[in-house]
C-alpha cells in the first residue's frame, strides 16, 4: 500500500466495519490476496476522491461475469413479480405479469451491455453494470450473449408456469416475509449478512428460497450456503419482540432452479443450526488472524495476505495487478 493510499484510507474513507458472509468466508479461503484487494484495498473506491489505483480495484471488485450477471437479473425479476402480483392470481394472468417482467428485464441487460462495452460503467460503478468479460476482453459470440439473454427469458416463464409461483400466489401476502431483501444479525459480536431470494410461513415454519441456475445435491458450497441463510432467519426469529413461528421447529431451505423448475429442499434443526453459528464464528476468527489490528479491522501493509497461485487466477478480477498471476 503507498503512502497516499494509506493518507487515504486513514483520513477520508468511512470505517470499514467487519462484516461476514458466505461469499466473504470462500473468497478467504481461496486466495489471501484476493481477499486482501476485493475487502480491504478496494475499499472506499466509490468515493470521488478515491485513489486511481483503489478506484480500479473497485470497479475490478465489482464486475460481473455474464453467467452471474443473468442470474442476477432473474432473481430481480421473481422479486419484482412476487411484489407486484395481485393473490390470488390465475395462470392467464400470472404468465401476462412475467412477460411485462420480462420485456423490461431484457430492456434493462440491453442497456447495461451497451455501458459496459463502451465502458461507461466506469464513471458510476455503484450503480452501473462492468462486465468482466469486456474488461478483460474475453471472446464472446454474439450467439453466445443472445444465448445469456434467452435464459433469462427461460428462467422468467418457467417459475410462472411453476407450481411453485402457483403455491406463492396462493399465500397471503403477509406471509411472505422477505423477498430478495438481506438478513443481518449479530454473533458472538460479528456482524453476519446473507441475501435469501424469499423467506416465507410455511404451515408454521419458517421457509427460505435461493434461485439457483441448477442446484446439486453433492455442491458443499450450496449446502453451507442454505444453512447459513436457516441459522440468520432463525437467529432474527428468536431475538424478535413477537417471533414469527416456534424457534424449535426447524427450518426449511430450498434452492430452486428457474431454469429447470428442479428444487432441493433441506431441513435445519435447532442442533444444524447451532453447528451453522459454529462455523460462521470460526470462520470470522480465521479471517480476523492475518489482521494487523484486529479489533480495528486494519489490514496493515497486507504483508499476511500472500497470493495463491493456481489455473483459476485467469478468473479472477484482479489477476491483472497481482504479481501472482504470472507465475499461475
């Protein structure tokens, strides 16, 4: 780190807060300087006043690929039909509302591509889409991005004509509890944030959604992923004024594929999610360890955060500043 970039981070950007997440916990375990760039020297690149090279670091911490920059899209556009569909509602009139959806989704993805090819994006990358594969000038067909569109398309008109959008519109709406909205709380003093698709009431149990591209049953990172998401809806359920349902019952989690209308649904007791809580306090007191200061979330000179050198450097966004790279 240089010294204006030191001035910078100690005079002009606002604390950076230690806040755990699944994404954050893998980014760790994957890559110490990867960590070290995307939640410590990016920090604050937001700021007009930021640094050139925190700038880039940012805007490189933010792209999107196009595969996760669809998903994104579809996972928007569930949210905005499970916010705006009347109940109950008919298929006529629930596939008439996804195609409105749709057409303004698609509308939205023509936009962001042309800001990213042109790279507008950079002049607001807190609110503009940068894709990763023209920032690196990846070699994408035009049959190949036509193909990215229509699986938002896809995705979109197989959850309307899902029994599962039928089983949603067939609830109250107040039993919807979160859509696409993040869940935060607190513990053992570590701030954790996980992003649920939807939370709802279930006959008396708390049911979480992930919309996922095609769950597997043998993916350890999905797995971990639903039970962290089970242990934060309970979490906020015991610690409420008024708890939405019984804290010991469990909790159901579900990835759902837009794409394939294929689901795999777990169930949380009370003991898998203590073990969640377990892990995730592990997990923040690992990453807090390489840490010149941990109880200021200070970095230091990020001397403790030595690159991993591996095939997968060449996706990752900031493969162009790390020296590792060229040694992968």
């Amino acid at each position: 780190m240089s010294s204006s970039q030191e001035q910078y981070f100690r005079e002009e950007v606002p604390h950076n807060d230690f806040l755990w997440s699944h994404t954050r916990h893998e980014v760790f375990q994957s890559c110490l300087r990867r960590y070290y760039y995307a939640y410590y020297l990016a920090w604050g690149g937001w700021l007009d006043s930021a640094p050139a090279a925190v700038r880039e670091l940012y805007i490189l911490k933010r792209l999107f690929t196009r595969q996760d920059w669809v998903a994104t899209h579809v996972s928007m556009a569930i949210a905005h039909l499970l916010r705006s569909g009347t109940r109950p509602m008919t298929p006529g009139l629930l596939a008439a509302e996804a195609g409105g959806i749709e057409a303004r989704q698609i509308e939205n993805m023509r936009e962001e591509f042309l800001h990213s090819r042109s790279g507008a994006f950079r002049a607001d990358p807190v609110h503009m889409v940068g894709l990763f594969e023209h920032v690196f000038e990846v070699p994408v067909t035009a049959a190949d991005w036509k193909q990215t569109v229509d699986r938002l398309a896809l995705a979109i008109r197989t959850f309307a004509g899902s029994t599962l959008a039928q089983d949603l519109f067939a609830l109250p709406k107040e039993r919807l509890i979160f859509i696409d909205r993040p869940l935060t709380s607190i513990l053992n003093g570590f701030k954790v944030r996980a992003h649920p698709s939807l939370l709802i009431l279930d006959h008396g149990q708390m049911h979480l959604y992930l919309w996922e591209a095609h769950p597997e049953v043998a993916l350890t990172s999905l797995r971990e992923r639903l039970a962290i998401h089970a242990c934060l809806a309970d979490t906020r359920n015991r610690t409420a004024v008024n708890p939405v349902t019984d804290p010991d019952l469990p909790v159901l989690a579900t990835a759902y594929s837009p794409l394939f209308d294929e689901s795999y649904t777990l169930e949380f007791t009370p003991t898998d999610i203590g073990n969640t809580r377990e892990f995730i306090v592990n997990s923040a007191d690992e990453m807090l360890f390489p840490l010149a200061k941990p109880e200021e979330n200070d970095p230091g000179d990020g001397a403790a955060f030595e690159p991993s050198p591996s095939p997968g450097c060449a996706a990752c966004p900031f493969h162009r500043v790390c020296p590792a790279a060229e040694k992968s």
